[in-house]
C-alpha cells in the first residue's frame, strides 16, 4: 500500500493491540495525576482523600473520611463524597484480588514452564497492571489474561501461539466494502445500507441479593432516535410491564422499572424494542476541513470537564510530541486518532474506581475503548476541535454482541461526524482497500446500538444510591432502598433479530 510521506509517522496495523512499546509509556512513567472524581466536590478533605487512595494508602484515607464524617454540620456534598471515596476502595479491591503467586498459576496454565525471571521481566515493563495498597501488592483479577493483549513475546509462548480474537468489525471486511459502495452509489453520509433490528436487553439479579419482598429497581439502557443512524426506534414490550421509559432527549437513556424480590428466586427484567440501524460514511476530504469557529453550541465540546476531560501538564506534552508543529485540522485529528489507535486494547477494571480516566489512559499504556475515546476527546478538545462520547453495544449476524463506546468529532465542513478509536484503522488487501483505512474516523458500521450521547449524566429518573458505574451506561444499574447492587450481585445480556427491511433487508435470523 502506497502511503503519504506525512502519513509514516501515523501508520499502524491490528498489531497494535498487542504491541508492548506504546508513545504514551515511552513518554511518561508518573503516577496519573489526581483529579477529583464522582462528585467533583473543592473540599480540600475529599481532595486529599482521594489522593491517598490513588497512592494505595487506604487505611489513611478510611481515617480521613471517619474523621470528616464525625464533624458536625457536615454539607450533604462533601457527605457524599466522602461516602463515595470509601465505595471505591471497597470497588477497587474487587477489581485488584491477586497476588504475585495467583497471577504466575494463571499465567502457568498458558505458559507451563514460564520462569521467575520471565514473569518479573514482564512486571518491570508494566505488563501486569497491580497497585500497592497498605504495602501489599495486590494484580488486576484480568491482568493475566490482557498479557497476551499487550505482549507478542508472550504469545508466541503461549501453548497455542494464538493471539485473542478481536470483534468481527476489527479487521476490513464486506460489511464495510457495502457501506462504502452504497455510500458512493447514494452520494449519502448517513442512512447507509439500512437493516431493522428486534433487541431484547436482560438484566438478572442474583437470588437472594435484596431481601424478600423489597422491591428492586433496575435502568435498562435505551436506545435514541439519531436519524440516519438509528430511526423509528419502537417500543415493543418489557417484563415487567409497568415502566418508566426516558425522553429521547436524555443524554443516557433507560427503560426504569421495579419489581419485588422473591426468596431463593432471581429478579429478572427484560425490554424488547425494534430499531432501524444505518451506517455511516463521511469520506473525509482533508483538504476541505476547515478550522472550528467555536459558536456557544460548540463551547462545551472544546471544554474540560473534570473529573475525566483535564487538560493537565502531561497530556499537553503527549499532544505536542504527536503533533509537532502541525497546523491542518485534519491532519491534527489524524495523528491524535493514529496516536491512541497504537494504545493497546485491554480488559478495563471498572471506570467508577479511576479518579481520571483519560489521564489513567495515557500512562496505563493500555485501555479499552471508553478509556481511549476518552483520552483521544481530552486531546481533540486541547486543541480546540470539538469533540463528544457516544457509547452502547455491538453485534453481529452471528452471536457476537459486547458493549462499546465510541465517539465524535466536528469537522466543517461536513460537521459531526462518528469516531471509533479502538476499532481504528483498517487494512485490506483488495482494490479499492487503502481508501478506507480511515473508515472509522468519520464512518461507522451499521451493527451497533447507541444508548448515550454523553457521559457522567443522571438518569430520568435518577438513581437514589451510588450508580455501578458513574461515567457509562451499557450494562444497565440496579438498587434497592438498602443500596446499589454492584455488578458482582447481576448479570445481563442481549438477544436479537434481524427483522425485513423496505429496503429489502436481511432475511429473519436469530442472534445470541
């Protein structure tokens, strides 16, 4: 494939979800900076609260917050945050549950006769992501596992020599060569290559998690009418069927509903509803971008908006390493995408546990795709390109499904135009292949559901307990009057059909 001279520096390929040498860990080796999280609260107590827990000094923190909870007159914010500080520590610890011995057995029954000096070797380069909370070090539950994500070394040491498997969408395929052809046949953006979809969303809480009779409240994730990428959104029936469904102009939709727990008996809700799915393929023009005149529309996706989005010291010094001295717009989003595209991909601990997750992104050296698209908005947004989330679930024909987030950014002249960084670049071996290497950034497949167009917003209607997760909405969420229930208390998951379409559709099939 012929590649532009100013392209060399951006080029990447699906290696690089196993590539170990990453910009940003050649660039940084700081701790992430501490930022506010969940409730943003100034008060200099939450703040040194949250520093100690992201130095692993829990024991001091659970003093600090004990101390400032006795204090009379307390504010219901700082209370708040206060509380929620200590929640984390009790999520971080369910998401870091190895020591050294459990990571090597795992790991042994890929790589029977790894060594010591192996192993260590991989810990020093970063590959088995752990803290040192009280003095123990304590591994990620998922860290053997994302070593062969993050290691070729350690695959090709792998009994099978066989790296994980990506989604079906991660490598060119017809599904793509459809979209482009409908796109130049149609002379169309959006409303690509159109297919109507029954999907059923099910969420399963654990026998015996809430006490019987008391009533379990659940927030199904929902999809929003976007025309051109998924219309006539209807409304088919759920289980039960009383129901609180959220406007379409709700940044994170849901489906409320709530149901009594039964004794020995799991708590189940189900939502079924139809879409039209469509792609997208914008053909970006460089030479027609032009730069962002920022309207008050526009301002707050050029915005920080901590605890996620900070423009702090180390991402500025990350931007101009890429960048240079580059001025062209597109150019600029071009080699931010290209920069994280060659962040590995990796099985994530829960967002609500990281103080700021574009900045844990950026160091990690790995992170899967809401970190990613997070850290590539804070950088389109230093640079004053405006950029913004958009997060659901993807499937395929057959009974692949996962969640997935994904992102925008605007481009005059063509204006908004989707973004998927940890999809990424594509590559192809057929004529007419190399013209969609950037597909992904302005193009989108048609075999995802978006449920957000924002993160970190509140539900209609709200949560009264602590949400599982405070920055995403893809799994759904779960409480009762006695508190949250965590994702260790549920489970949940998808079912679906391809339906006939005006357009001639796919034939009836089933999915997972």
């Amino acid at each position: 494939m012929a590649v532009h001279p100013a392209d060399s520096q951006i080029m990447t390929n699906k290696g690089r979800r196993l590539r170990v040498t990453v910009l940003a860990c050649a660039l940084f080796c700081a701790l992430p900076s501490m930022v506010l999280a969940q409730n943003n609260a100034p008060d200099t107590t939450v703040s040194h609260t949250i520093q100690a827990i992201d130095a692993g000094h829990f024991k001091d923190a659970e003093a600090d917050i004990a101390k400032a909870l006795a204090q009379p007159g307390i504010a219901a914010s700082e209370r708040n945050a206060l509380l929620y500080q200590r929640e984390r520590m009790r999520r971080i610890l369910i998401d870091f549950t190895l020591d050294e011995a459990a990571v090597k057995e795992r790991v042994r029954k890929q790589i029977p006769d790894l060594t010591d000096a192996e192993f260590d070797r991989w810990n020093k380069q970063g590959l088995f992501e752990h803290q040192v909370i009280d003095g123990r070090t304590l591994y990620f539950k998922r860290s053997p596992g994302n070593l062969f994500r993050l290691s070729k070394e350690a695959v090709a040491r792998r009994k099978d020599h066989k790296a994980d498997d990506d989604g079906p969408m991660e490598n060119l395929n017809d599904t793509h060569r459809a979209i482009r052809a409908d796109a130049i046949a149609t002379g169309k953006h959006n409303g690509l290559v159109p297919h109507r979809v029954r999907m059923t969303q099910i969420l399963t809480v654990n026998a015996d998690a809430v006490p019987a009779g008391e009533t379990v409240d659940a927030w199904i994730p929902y999809p929003h009418d976007l025309p051109g990428q998924q219309d006539d959104v209807k409304f088919i029936g759920s289980e039960p069927s009383t129901h609180e469904l959220a406007d379409n102009s709700v940044a994170q939709r849901t489906v409320h509903m709530s149901k009594p727990a039964k004794a020995g008996e799991k708590t189940q809700f189900k939502v079924t509803y139809e879409v039209t799915l469509s792609a997208q393929d914008y053909r970006i023009d460089g030479n027609k971008v032009t730069k962002t005149v920022i309207t008050p529309e526009l301002a707050p996706y050029v915005a920080e908006r901590a605890p996620h989005v900070v423009f702090t010291d180390d991402l500025r010094a990350f931007s101009k390493k890429v960048l240079g001295d580059e001025k062209n717009p597109y150019r600029i989003v071009q080699k931010l995408f290209a920069a994280v595209d060659q962040i590995p991909w990796a099985g994530a601990r829960e967002y609500s546990t990281i103080s700021n997750i574009s900045d844990y992104t950026l160091h990690a050296g790995h992170g899967d795709c809401g970190q990613q698209t997070l850290l590539l908005i804070t950088l389109l947004r230093l640079n004053g390109i405006p950029a913004r989330w958009q997060s659901g679930m993807v499937f395929s024909k057959g009974d692949y499904s996962n969640i997935h987030d994904w992102g925008q950014v605007y481009l005059p002249p063509y204006g908004w135009v989707p973004m998927d960084v940890t999809t990424g670049q594509l590559h192809g071996s057929r004529p007419g292949d190399a013209a969609m290497q950037w597909f992904y950034l302005g193009g989108l497949d048609n075999w995802r559901i978006a449920f957000n167009s924002d993160f970190g917003t509140d539900f209609v209607p709200p949560k009264q307990q602590f949400r599982s997760d405070n920055v995403d909405s893809q799994r759904g969420e779960v409480e009762w009057k006695g508190g949250n229930l965590y994702f260790n208390q549920w489970d949940y998951d998808f079912k679906w059909q391809l339906l006939p379409t005006s357009q001639g559709g796919a034939s009836a099939s089933a999915g997972k």
